[in-house]
C-alpha cells in the first residue's frame, strides 16, 4: 500500500520531467537574421581599407579555423598581433580545428550558430552547407569598394558557395594540384616534366626497373576525400565531368573511364607501392619528405614544407621541383584548385569587427608582405590567391615561380561542383576509387558508385 | 527540545503526542520524509537527465523528423519510421551491422579466451606475478586515439616496426599489406582491441579465481585429476558466472567500437571496416543528416540496451549467489 503510494508520488515528477524533457526534445528555432551592410559602421578607412579612428577599438573576436601549422596561416595568426590588432584595437583570436573533425564542425557551427565564433573558414566544396550560416558580403563589398576580380575563375566560383551571383567568402588561401619530382633523379634518367599522362606514365615504369625508391608515392586511401584529387584533375582534363549540365552522374563516361583506369593503373603497376592503397595526403607526402619517392602528386601550398630543410631530408630540399600536372594528348590541362574562403558568421553579435579583419586578411598587400617575408623558415609560403601576386616577379623570384605555376594552373582549373550532397557524393567515390586501389573493376566500381549518387541525389540520403 | 517520544514518533511517522493523527502537521512531517529520499537523489538524477535521459530522448524525437543541419538550423517534419525504413534498405547499413557483429564475436572470443589463459597463468605464485599483475593494467589504460594512431604506424607496410617484426618471424607475411585488405584490416581492429581488454579482463579473472576454494582444487587433485580435468570441472564452472559478465561486458564495449576506426582504418579499406557506430557518426557529423542519424543510434541504443539487461541480469545472479 504504502509503495504504491510512494510509487504515485514518483510518477508525477517523474512524468513532468520527462514532459518537459519531450517539449525540449522537440524544439527549435531559427535564429533572428540582420544584413551585415546593416551592422557595420561606415566611415573613413586607412591604405588597407580598415577603419580609421578605431571604432571597434578593445573587441575580441572568434575566427574558426583549421591547420594553422600551414606556413601561409602561421604567418597569418602572427602579423594579426602585430599588424591588425595594432591598427584596429581589435583582439583575434585562432581557433584552430584538426582538419580531419573540420569540416563537420564548421558545418555545424554555420548551421547551429552558437555565437561562440565571429568568423569562419572553409573549404570550396563546402560552401553550400556553410553558406546557411554565414553573411552574403555583396553590400559591404560594394560598399568598400571591393571585387573578386584579383582573383582567379576557380576561387570566384567557389566564393558564390554554389548560390552564383552572390558572394558568402574570400579567398584567403588557395593552391592546385601539381607534380612534384626530384630534380636529381630526372636529370639521372633524362626526363623532363611530362605534358601527358602517358608520358607521365612511362616515366614511372623506367623509374621503377632503375630507381631504388617508389617512382610515385600515391594516396589511394580513404580520409576526407583526399583520394580524390588526382583522380578529379585526370577526369576534368580528359574532358570528363562529375555530372552533366542536368545534374546527372557523367563520369561513366567513356573519358572517365580511361581517366579512371590510367589514374588505377598507377598502383596496379607497382609505381605506387602496394600501401598507398590506404595511404592519404599525410603518407604520400612524407614519403617523398623522407625520400622515399620520386615523386608526388599533391598540393601547390607543400613546397613550403617540400623546401623546409627542417621538415624534409636535405636532398629532398635540394632537388624537389614542381611542374604542371600533366594533361591528355590533344586537350586543355585542368588541375584541381582548392580554396579556403573565409566569412562572417550570422551568429556573430561582433559582424564589424569581423568585417574587419576579413578586409585585412583577404587584402592582396597583407598577401605579398607574407609571400616576400622569408625571415621565420615555418612561415615562409609562396601561395597566393590574388591573381596580381601570382603574377608579381618579386614574389615570384623569392618563392621558386610557384606563384606563377598556380597561375597557370588555375587559369584552366577547376573547384568542385558546390552541392549539399557533397559530402555523400565524395563519401561514395572515395570508397569506389579505394576499392578500385585494391583491385576491384574499374567499369563496375564506377556504375556502382554512379548508382549511389543517383540515388543520394534523388533522395538526399 | 525535542523529546526521545517526539523523535520515535516522528522516526515511525506517527502524530507525536497531544496531537490527533492526520492533522495537518503530521501530514507536512509525513510528506517531508516521503520526499526525503528523492531530494538526496535530486542532484544525481539531474546529471543522469541531463546527460543522458535527454540527448536519447532528444535523439529519439528527432529520430521521426527530417532534419539535414546543411538545409536547416532547426528540425523539419515529423517523417514517422521513414528513417528507420530507410536504415533497413541501405545495404551499407547492413554492412556495417555485420562488420559489427563480425567484430564483436572474434573480439569478445580472443579477449576473453587470451585474457582467461593470462588468468590462470598468472594464478601460480612466482618471483615477477606482483609486477606482472600491475604491468596489466597499462593497455587499458592507453587513450584509445593514441592506441589507434599508433597502431595504424606501427602497422604500415613501410615502414611499420610490428610490420618489420611480423615480416622477420613469418617471412610469408612479407607481402601482407595489414591496412589494405579487408580481412587483415578487421583483424588489425580485433588485435588492438584483444591488446587492450585481454589484460584487463585478466585481471577480473584472477579475482574471481581467488575465490575459488582451494581445497576443493586439492580434493580433485587427490582424486588424480588432471590439471585440465581441475579447470574443466571445478574452475571453469565456478568461474562460469563472472565469465558471463565480462563477456556481456566486453561485447557491450565492442559494439560500440569507435575510435580505432576513425583513427586506424577510417572505415576502410572500402566499407570493410564500417562499425555501426562509426556509420551513425558519418551520418550524422559528416554528411549532416542529424534525423538519420538519430534513427540509425537508436537501433544501436536498442542492441545495446538488451546487452546491458543481460549484463545486470548475470550481475544480479552472480551477488544472489
């Protein structure tokens, strides 16, 4: 009788709570939106086009961010202290997200808007999932004065973050997808850097009968994607696409198949070794740092680490060149360029001071400055995103003519198609082409995984 | 002053003397002592409804609605078991439910079995069993990201030490790229796992093997048992009751297995190593569909939560005994 009563007596608090539980499962709002045209403060501004007079003098913002072991953001985080917060009064603060947890947390940020941050970076292919969150900044631009004219097609596309004639980001960072090769080797075998990937090809089979290192250190292995990126700049170049012009899977194509096979063919031959199936962007490069390899396929923005002696074996720092990607016989060369954006959260209450450092940091001078600064080894980068810089001799001259191999590069480049689905879509062929790695059919593998989009495109899921 | 009466009666929660019983103080004291118990526990049970009771309900909800985070900040429609339909058409989830299961079985049978055997090894007294006994603790204790990455290092066909090991006593290894092939992969998975919880579960073993009377070991060695006829007839069976705890144990933790996925394999090669757990996780803080994902917890919580029952009943069983 008496547990009964008592069992009575727990029930009631223990319904209203699990009511109240329930009601606050179940809720959810979208957060109060304002223009960031409308939260900035106009006035006069300085040769960087900062605000004079300090007018957000003593605030502290929140930038998202990942990888500031990147020489290029190093140097970046370092000059804020020393250059903006001097100028604007305006205390940044990095905080910095591994890239493998990344880009689920600037999603989710952009999506969530918690408020803890004030700016954002992301990378191109996420920009339709991050644009939810963050401040079109066509008003403030025009404003200012501004355009993405300085900048090359594949980072003004990126900067729309799939939604075209409007601006969510500016291109703080970009690079494309390059060859990397010992210059010592290819003098040793009489190569030059190769125009096509047959020629490329044949290199590595001659590497391979002579050469006591891998004749390319690949990255077949699943992790973000990276498995990707070659793969993408064969497709593109051989005349492939992802998707035709009605959203539909193309890269069955019979141009994808063959940038496909070629692009297995790697591996298959024994030019990548047998355990650059699992490998991702991390392994291959370190084992060219190491030298290990002859060469690599990666990243414009890895001659900072591939020249850093302190990093990489010093005949490794001595021979690394870089070169174009090869192309196909009889058609146009285009590498993958990938760029971070940076923008202004919607959840930020500090919008102007954020609007400011964006200015800053986006700025072509504060570029050059870091590009021509090789006083700290961990700083020194050659990557730049303004056209102007790319193609600046100085810069130039200082940085090994990276610079203007990217131009090159990106002249003809191309980013990913923005899609909210991106990240099942990429999900799906890093899987394909993994398998693919370890010997599964390249046609099958393909119309698999072509299946699987068609259905996450149709379906979302 | 309160008198020894008073407090007897206000002990048995019955009206002190000079007032009639149900009067309104009496019933105030009464309903005090009632609700005492429950304040005491009122701290532990805002943590547990915080921290569990609601994220799972929250899931739950959230688990019959749309809710993609890159198309919308808040929750969509309720979408009824859409999700969890959709969980059973997807043949990736299926194949994540059987690398679990897969996982589960082989890790649970190598721990338990290896941990059993480094029990009763270590059961005999000897000059390093002390220091032996500690040392077991240490896998354990190893942050299981650490555990992963240094695992997935050590193993690299390039230049891996335990591949270089492997490579030196079993020449016929030399080829085996360990991360690369689906089979050799899950077993990497398995070792770090067995690595880990075989010492641990050794451990629990030898507790429960001190207990065992000595004397009945002694009566079967008089008797002319053979040492495998002791384990067989008198050891095994009165271990049999913990053994049932730590496999229910073991197998809890191994359905759930995360971290050495994202750190070692990252699912792969392919989908061959694909937990249901690490799926969940990719629905959800990969490709952003918090409703799926939610549903696809769910099923997990639901495996998990018959597990656990079965844990509680063997724990039960084992402290009626």
């Amino acid at each position: 009788m008496k547990r009964g009563f008592l069992r009575r007596r727990a029930s009631r608090p223990a319904a209203a709570a699990l009511a109240a539980v329930l009601l606050a499962a179940g809720c959810g709002t979208d957060a109060e939106r304002h223009e960031l045209a409308d939260v900035v403060r106009a006035g006069p501004v300085d040769d960087l086009g900062l605000r004079t007079g300090k007018p957000y003098d003593g605030t502290k913002i929140r930038l998202l961010i990942c990888c500031n072991t990147a020489a290029q953001f190093l140097a970046m985080q370092d000059r804020t202290g020393t250059e903006f917060t001097k100028r604007t009064g305006i205390e940044v603060e990095w905080a910095n997200i591994p890239y493998e947890s990344f880009l689920q947390k600037i999603v989710a940020e952009s999506a969530l808007g918690t408020g803890t941050y004030d700016l954002v970076a992301w990378t191109d292919a996420f920009g339709a999932s991050v644009r939810l969150g963050v401040q079109p900044l066509d008003g403030v631009m025009e404003r200012a004065g501004m355009t993405l004219e300085d900048y090359p097609p594949p980072f003004r596309e990126a900067a729309t973050a799939g939604d075209p004639g409007t601006t969510y980001g500016l291109p703080v960072r970009g690079y494309a997808y390059s060859l990397y090769y010992r210059q010592d080797v290819y003098e040793k075998f009489g190569f030059e850097p190769p125009e096509t990937w047959n020629e490329y090809l044949g290199q590595l089979d001659e590497l391979k009968e002579s050469s006591p290192r891998h004749p390319i250190a690949g990255q077949y292995g699943r992790g973000s994607g990276q498995n990707l990126f070659t793969w993408l700049s064969m497709l593109w170049s051989n005349g492939g696409e992802l998707f035709d012009e009605d959203g539909n899977v193309a890269f069955t194509s019979p141009q994808g198949v063959q940038a496909t096979e070629k692009y297995i063919e790697m591996i298959r031959k024994g030019y990548s070794p047998p355990a650059s199936a699992n490998w991702t962007e991390t392994e291959a490069t370190q084992s060219m740092e190491q030298g290990h390899a002859d060469t690599v396929l990666t990243w414009t923005w890895q001659y900072d680490d591939f020249t850093n002696p302190e990093k990489v074996k010093p005949e490794v720092a001595e021979n690394i060149r870089a070169a174009q990607l090869p192309g196909w016989e009889g058609k146009e060369r285009a590498s993958y360029g990938m760029t971070w954006l940076m923008g202004v959260l919607r959840s930020s209450e500090k919008q102007g001071a954020a609007w400011e450092y964006l200015k800053w940091v986006s700025n072509a001078k504060t570029e050059r400055a870091i590009a021509l600064d090789k006083s700290k080894p961990e700083q020194a980068t050659g990557i730049t995103v303004h056209t102007s810089n790319m193609l600046d001799p100085e810069v130039n001259e200082v940085n090994g003519g990276i610079p203007k191999l990217q131009y090159e590069a990106l002249r003809t480049g191309r980013v990913i198609p923005t899609s909210i689905n991106w990240p099942q879509i990429q999900d799906t062929i890093e899987v394909a082409i993994n398998k693919m790695a370890h010997g599964a059919d390249v046609r099958s593998e393909l119309r698999s995984a072509a299946a699987r989009i068609k259905k996450i495109e149709e379906t979302g899921g | 002053m309160v008198t020894a009466t008073a407090e007897r009666s206000a002990a048995s929660g019955a009206a002190p003397a000079g007032r009639p019983p149900g009067s309104g103080a009496g019933r105030g004291r009464r309903m005090r002592r009632a609700a005492q118990p429950y304040l005491h526990l009122a701290p532990a049970l805002a943590a547990v409804l915080l921290t569990t009771v609601y994220p799972l309900v929250s899931a739950l909800v959230t688990s019959f609605r749309h809710w993609r985070l890159n198309e919308s900040t808040a929750p969509g429609g309720f979408v009824g078991l859409e999700q969890y339909q959709r969980a059973f058409q997807d043949d990736t989830f299926f194949n994540s439910v059987m690398v679990t299961l897969w996982f589960t079985f082989v890790s649970v049978v190598l721990s338990v079995g290896i941990g059993l055997a480094m029990a009763l090894v270590l059961n005999r007294r000897g000059p390093l069993t002390g220091l032996t006994k500690a040392l077991l603790i240490l896998p354990f204790a190893v942050a299981p990201a650490l555990k992963g990455f240094s695992w997935r290092f050590m193993m690299n066909p390039d230049h891996g030490v335990y591949d270089k090991m492997i490579d030196a006593v079993f020449p016929f290894a030399a080829d085996v790229n360990w991360l690369g092939e689906p089979f050799w992969a899950q077993m990497v998975l398995v070792l770090t796992e067995v690595w880990g919880w075989a010492p641990l579960i050794a451990l629990m073993l030898l507790g429960g093997l001190a207990s065992v009377p000595g004397e009945v070991n002694e009566a079967a060695r008089v008797d002319g048992c053979s040492a495998w006829q002791r384990f067989r007839y008198v050891t095994f069976p009165l271990l049999r009751p913990l053994l049932l705890i730590v496999v229910f144990l073991k197998a809890v933790f191994s359905l759930k297995l995360f971290d050495q996925v994202v750190t070692i394999t990252g699912g792969g090669p392919g989908r061959a190593t694909e937990t249901l757990n690490y799926y969940a996780y990719t629905q959800g803080f990969t490709f952003l569909d918090i409703g799926y994902a939610s549903a696809v917890s769910w099923i997990l919580v639901v495996a998990l939560g018959v597990l656990a029952t079965g844990y509680l009943i063997a724990m039960n069983r084992q402290e009626a005994k």
